[in-house]
C-alpha cells in the first residue's frame, strides 16, 4: 500500500510565512498528526508532495523515517497534485490519499476505509453535514451508488441541497489511478484538475464505489484559516476531555482543558480549569491539579496535590507530596514522597529525599537533597560560576535559614544547620550550628543624607 499526503498549498488565509500545514493544532503541526494516524497502516511508501514552503515541511519531516517527497511546482488542483507522486509509488497494491491540513483523522478510520475499498474496489470517506456549503457534494443514481461528485462551484441549485459531501480522502488500486489522472481535465469553474473526477471515471467502469463516514465529522475537517484552526482544536480537546470523563477523571470544565500529547490517569484524579498538559504525562491514582497549571513530561504519584499556577516539565514527582501555587519545576527535578515545595520556588536538575520542604520563595539547582530538609525562605544555590555548573550537596536533616547563598561545589551534612543570612562556600560539618555573615554594628550619631535643595 502506498500512502500520498498532499501538502502543497500556501494557506493564503492563515496570513502567515509558515506552511499551512506546519502550523500547530494540540501542540504539533498538523502534518505530524496526519503521519502518525498513518503509519500504523504499515504503508509500503509514504509520500508528502510539497510545494510553497517546501524546505521547511521537508526540514520540518527531516526525522521521519519512510518518508519521500515530491514537488508540485504548480498548484493546479488535488488531481495534478497527485500526478505529481505517481512517479515514485508502486503499482502494486492501493493507494491511499490525504490531506496535510486534516490533523485529526483517525486510524481507525483510515483502516475501515481500506477494508471496505478490498483490492479491486474504489473507497472514499464522506461525511453528512448540516450545512454543505463549500464542499464537493456526493451524486449518486436511483439505486444509492456513488456515480460522481460535484464541486460547489459546479453544481447545479438542485446538487447544492445534498447533504452527503466529499472528505477529499480516497482508496484505490495505484495502477487504475494512475490510469485515470493521465485522463484528468480541466474544464471547470476553476481551471483545475480534480482528483474528485477519478469517481466519475471509476463509476463508468463499473468499478464498485465503496463509502465509508467517520465517527466524527470533525475527524474530516479541513483547516484554512485561524478560526478553522481553532475549531478544529477545541473539537479535538473536547473529544479528549470526554474519553478522559469516561474514564474517572474528574475536569472541572471539560471547555477549559487542553492536551497537547498523552495523558495517563489513574482513579480518582482530578482536573482544574486551564490546564494545560503537554508531551508524555501520568497522573496517578488520587492526584489533583490546580487550575491553570502547565504540566509537560511529568510522572506524578498518588495522592500528589499540584496547587494552581505551577509550571513543571521532565520531572518525577513521588507520593503525597504538595506542589505550589506558583512553583516552577524544570527539567532533571525528581521529588520523593511528601515534599513539599511551595509558592515561588523554583527547582532545576535537583533531587529531593523524602519529606523536603521548600516552602517559599527559594531556588534549587543543580542540588542532592537528602531526607527531612527544610530550606528556608530566600535561600537560594549558587550553581552557575558563569561558565560551568556545580552541584550542592544538602544530606539529610538538615535545616538552612532564610536569605541562604550556598555557592556551589558544597556539601552541609546531616543534621546541620545554616543560620539565616548565611553566605556558605566551603563545606559545613554535621551536628552543628554555621553562621557566615558580616558582624553587625551600629554607628551613633549617624546623620542620614538629605537632598540638596535647587
């Protein structure tokens, strides 16, 4: 089976110098989604025809394995553009052809089609819409078989009531279509040569014209300018929202929710508003998310309250532990079971023992933490000389003040503690009470400075 991705148009109503089907929909182009409902088919060959734009698809495609272009210098029509990857596909077997600006087709959709198109037959995917305006409508005889499609540019007044429309994907054998395309016209409102007119043309030979509609109308739609893009979007969030509800989740306005990859929920979880989740996440049995949170690449363990406001990506985070408001978690942070790390605190590439405490306004980087930590207000690690990073070494029990500079590489050891104000930058003994600060002192009779007078 060959597999033939037309992305070639401009997109002249995105207003925009990206690629139409380069612009993001749940967090990716649109071509990436097309591609992966794809590959599960197992294709002998997938080609993407390009044309405006086509170093960036083309660059932007450069990790994907099984892939070849082809150019359409010219953008004359969806049938010229199929011309142009016959070359390169194989007459054995079918070919499938779609669309790079419809994202959201399924697989599962894309499989029925091939079954019922078999290996002699013709499929294509058509869908019923309340309001047809814009698309090829459906035209079938007195005995429902599909005899052709009309364009809306094309059909008669009578032609525009049909409901049943074209999706613009289809399935056939790749030596009648390449047969059929070396026929194509252009005789039409448009000057252009359709791929649409290969149903007129397999129907003339008898050759059966098999319909398959998908579970969704939205899984078909086409994008061409921002509003579509951002119907599509919220279509697509909202399905997910509902596979999630049915699965126990609990989101607090599926309107308000967006997934920008994969999201793995245990029991009893629970979602707030203007949450956003990106790359791969896990949310184990019994953890609630704050409102409006940005969670990318994070496994979260049971029972694990991530307050609102917090922003996290590439971390582990344990059992039981409480995270923000307001925190930021960047990528290498690893959390035990029952840390806490609280408002406007930050932590990077820093692991953290069981029951931590960073309660406000600090900063971890590049820190070992040990067990029952409590790091004080303001602290923060000196990890950066300004062109190497340094590790802190905090073990366990150990308490550091508020207004805390640890200037990495340093270790303070079990049970130490660092009295407030410290500027710590040689290593701390265990046990013991470490103070390093200027001594204070009081000037009498200090005037303070007044402002000059004009």
């Amino acid at each position: 089976m060959n597999i033939v991705i037309l992305a070639a148009g401009q997109g002249k109503r995105m207003q925009s110098n990206l690629p139409k089907v380069l612009h993001p929909v749940a967090g990716r182009p649109m071509l990436m989604h097309v591609l992966e409902a794809v590959r599960p088919l197992a294709p002998q060959r997938i080609i993407v025809v390009v044309g405006h734009g086509s170093n960036a698809v083309m660059q932007a495609c450069a990790d994907q394995p099984n892939l070849a272009f082809a150019q359409q210098h010219q953008q004359l029509g969806t049938g010229h553009a199929l011309q142009q990857a016959m070359p390169m596909v194989d007459d054995k077997g079918i070919t499938l052809m779609l669309y790079g600006d419809v994202p959201f087709i399924r697989t599962e959709t894309l499989r029925t089609l091939l079954v019922a198109t078999g290996a002699n037959g013709f499929g294509l995917l058509t869908v019923n819409l309340p309001d047809p305006s814009g698309y090829g409508r459906i035209i079938r005889n007195a005995n429902g078989q599909v005899q052709r499609i009309v364009e809306q540019k094309d059909a008669t007044a009578q032609e525009r009531t049909i409901t049943e429309v074209n999706t613009g994907i289809l399935a056939a054998p790749t030596v009648h279509l390449k047969r059929w395309l070396a026929q194509l016209k252009n005789d039409n409102a448009q000057g252009e040569y359709y791929a649409t007119d290969l149903i007129a043309m397999a129907a003339s030979e008898g050759m059966p014209i098999h319909t398959v509609h998908p579970a969704a109308p939205w899984e078909t739609e086409g994008i061409n300018d921002k509003i579509q893009l951002a119907a599509v979007e919220r279509a697509y969030q909202r399905s997910q929202a509902r596979i999630l509800m049915e699965q126990g989740v609990t989101l607090l306005d599926p309107n308000r929710f967006d997934l920008r990859g994969t999201l793995h929920c245990g029991k009893d979880v629970s979602i707030d508003v203007n949450c956003v989740f990106e790359g791969e996440v896990a949310l184990a049995n019994g953890v609630s998310i704050g409102a409006n949170c940005l969670i990318k690449d994070a496994q979260i363990g049971a029972g694990t309250k991530i307050e609102a406001f917090t922003h996290m990506e590439n971390v582990r985070i344990g059992a039981n532990a409480k995270i923000g408001p307001y925190a930021r978690l960047r990528p290498g942070t690893v959390l035990s079971d029952e840390t806490h790390i609280g408002n406007f605190v930050e932590l990077k590439n820093t692991h953290m023992g069981r029951g931590s405490k960073a309660n406000h306004l600090a900063y971890l980087g590049d820190a070992q933490v040990g067990a029952a930590v409590n790091y004080g207000a303001g602290s923060i690690t000196a990890n950066y000389d300004g062109a190497n990073k340094h590790r802190t070494v905090i073990e366990d029990n150990v308490q550091v003040g508020s207004n805390c500079v640890l200037v990495a590489p340093v270790t303070i050891a079990q049970g130490a503690t660092i009295g407030a104000g410290s500027t710590i930058s040689k290593p701390v003994p265990a046990g013991g009470l470490t103070i390093a600060r200027a001594k204070q002192s009081t000037l009498a009779g200090w005037v303070r400075p007044a402002k000059l007078k004009k």
